[in-house]
C-alpha cells in the first residue's frame, strides 16, 4: 500500500470513529428521553402556592419566578420554571408561557388565562394550589389505607410460597420414608407444593408478563373501562375510588365556574384532565346537552355516576345562579366520604388480613402435622 493510499485509509477510519462517536451521542440522548422530566403534583402545590403569596406581597411574575426557580433543588424543574420566565420575557403572558410547556394541563393555563384577564391572577394561584391540596391529601389517604393490607398480602404470599417450596418437601421426605396413606389435606398440599416447584419460573415470568402488559395497556381505552367496571364492584374501595373522582371534578367545575370561565368551556376543560373512565365517558354528552340548551342538572341527571343528590343541588345552584359556591360545598362532601369510607376500609381490611394470613399457614401447618398425629395415635395404639 503507497503513502497515499495509507494516509487515505487513515482518514477514511478517523471518520468513521468520528460518525460512530455522534451516533453513539445521539442513541444516549435518546434512552435519556425515555425517562422525561415530570412536574409532579407535589411540585405544582408549592409552585402555585409560592407564586401566589409573592404575587399578594407585591413582586411582579418575572421575580417571583426567579425566586422559584432558584429554590429548585432538581436543576431539570428549574430548567422548566427558566422557560415560562423567558417565554414570559419574550412577551407572552404567564398562561401562554405555560401553554407551551408540556408540563401543565389545559385546565391549569386557562384557569389562569381567565385569572390574568379579570385581574384575579392571586385568586385563581390560590385556587390551584388548594385543588393539589386536596388532590394530594386524598392520594395519601388512600394509598395509606391501602399500604398495610398490601404488605399483609405480600408477606401471606412470601409466607405460603416459601412453605410450599422448601418446608412442605421436607415434610414430604419424611413422610416417604414412614410409607404408609396420608391424610386427604395432605396428599392436597403435597400436590400443591410439587406444581409449585415445577412450574414456579414459569409462573413467576407469567405473572411479571402480566403486569408488564396492564402497565403498558394503562391508557387504553379498553383498559380504563374494564378496570373502572371491575375497581367498581370491589366493595368499599370501589365507593373510595367514585367519591375521590367525584370530589375531584365538582372541586374543578368550582374553581373553574368561580374564575367566571363559561359552563361549555369549564366541562370541556375538565373533561380534558379527568382519568376517571365512567366520568369522561358521560362529559362530552353532557357538554353537547348543554350546549343544545339543556340544563346542566338535567344532563348530568340522566348518567347513573351522578347522584340525585348531587343533581339537586346542582339544580338550586342554576337557579340561584350560585353553582361554583355548591359545587365547592359537593367537594368538601365528597371528601368527607372519603374520609369516612377509608376509615371503614381501615377497620375491616387490617383484621381480615391478618385473620387471612393467620389461616392459610395454619391450613398448611395442619396438613402437615396430621400424619404425625395418626402416626403417634397408631404407636399408643
């Protein structure tokens, strides 16, 4: 090979290793995108709740986002209060800044847009940080209610698997080696323990496939109607759940109707963040009812998620031309069910459970320790 054709070649590799190099950037930039960065609920309750206390001390939005931002502890949320301040610089008002993130929901922007246009920007921050207040609160309820039966229920399947995979054989060993009939209960937890050892990985990838699936099928309309209809027939939590949703979108329409927004506007906006399968399913109905000129206690009335005691209040508050204030007094309803269900809830699962798991070891305990008795019973004999 001449001088050329090496110094050739020699070029030829450094620009190869140099295009490897910018496609090995761009794959690394593109698992990072995998994990985006969330503005979570948390952080939009002391968001909205910092915002409105510097707006009522005086300061302007650009300084008290500048206050905000430096109190940011993840330079990526920081990153994110930046943009609405710059956008903010750029001559956007506050809500079109935070229309073009994608961090904040229709209803946040235009609750606010109807806030800066009426001069109650304070008001309407306030009333956010007090809807994630409560959404928060309700969050923590029922995720601590539902925490310690979780954990019972966990440590009953840890106990019963490890029972069936190494304690049942040693009682099965033993029992070969006397010969002899076993007891019914025992050839049956016997039978159980080998399909368990047999098949436990396939179980297991089974199992983890499963929920795999559900996780990636979470948003999909098939799913959200199925789980919303089985959530619904478990007793107690599926009143929790209801209530919870429903404390929710009469918390929203308050907020919402309160800051002066139209009806029409104020349901296709809740409609817009509500998950809630049942809700959503009935709002747009309801908003193309309204909009055709019927009432809105007459729409909502026609959809069984709607209690008649809801209805009637709704229908007092259309005629005194009062709904935001009743729909605030629904709210604070509903999540005083909410509170009074996750007590029940509380009482009877934390017995059951313990009852549940107490039974299950003691029904495998038992079965292993009959042959014993017949065995003893058989030597006095």
């Amino acid at each position: 090979m001449s001088g050329l054709d090496i110094r050739q070649f020699e070029k030829q590799q450094k620009q190869a290793s140099k295009d490897s190099s910018i496609d090995l950037k761009k794959l690394l930039d593109q698992e990072i995108n995998l994990f985006p960065v969330k503005f979570s609920d948390k952080l939009k309750e002391s968001f909205y709740l910092e915002l409105s206390t510097l707006l009522m001390s005086g300061l302007d939005i650009k300084s008290a986002l500048e206050l905000i931002e430096e109190e940011q502890v993840k330079p990526k949320h920081a990153g994110i209060i930046r943009q609405v301040k710059e956008d903010l610089i750029n001559g956007d008002s506050l809500w079109e800044a935070m229309k073009k993130s994608s961090h904040f929901t229709p209803y946040e922007y235009f609750s606010i847009q109807i806030g800066e246009e009426t001069g109650k920007i304070d008001i309407v921050l306030s009333q956010l940080n007090a809807y994630y207040t409560t959404l928060l609160k309700q969050r923590r309820q029922f995720i601590s209610t539902l925490s310690y039966p979780v954990i019972i229920l966990l440590t009953s399947i840890g106990a019963v698997g490890f029972m069936l995979l190494f304690i049942v054989p040693m009682f099965s060993d033993v029992f070969k080696r006397f010969g002899g009939e076993l007891p019914f209960l025992t050839r049956i937890i016997i039978q159980v323990s080998d399909a368990v050892q047999s098949y436990f990985l396939v179980l297991f990838s089974c199992i983890g496939a499963l929920v795999m699936f559900f996780y990636l099928k979470r948003k999909e309309t098939w799913f959200k109607k199925y789980s919303a209809k089985l959530v619904s027939k478990i007793p107690v939590i599926g009143k929790i759940v209801h209530a919870i949703q429903m404390a929710r979108f009469c918390s929203s329409m308050g907020l919402l109707l309160g800051s002066k927004v139209p009806m029409l506007r104020s349901i296709d906006l809740v409609s817009q963040m509500v998950t809630y399968y049942p809700l959503q399913l009935v709002l747009e109905p309801v908003s193309n009812n309204v909009m055709n000129g019927v009432s809105l206690h007459v729409s909502l009335g026609k959809y069984p998620i709607f209690n008649k005691k809801m209805v009637s209040l709704i229908k007092v508050g259309e005629e005194v031309n009062k709904l935001d204030v009743f729909f605030e007094k629904l709210s604070k309803q509903y999540s005083t069910d909410v509170d009074h269900q996750t007590g029940l809830l509380n009482t009877f699962l934390e017995p059951a459970m313990i009852i549940f798991l107490g039974g299950v070891v003691g029904f495998i305990l038992l079965a292993m320790y009959m042959p014993m008795f017949q065995l003893s019973t058989s030597i006095g004999g």
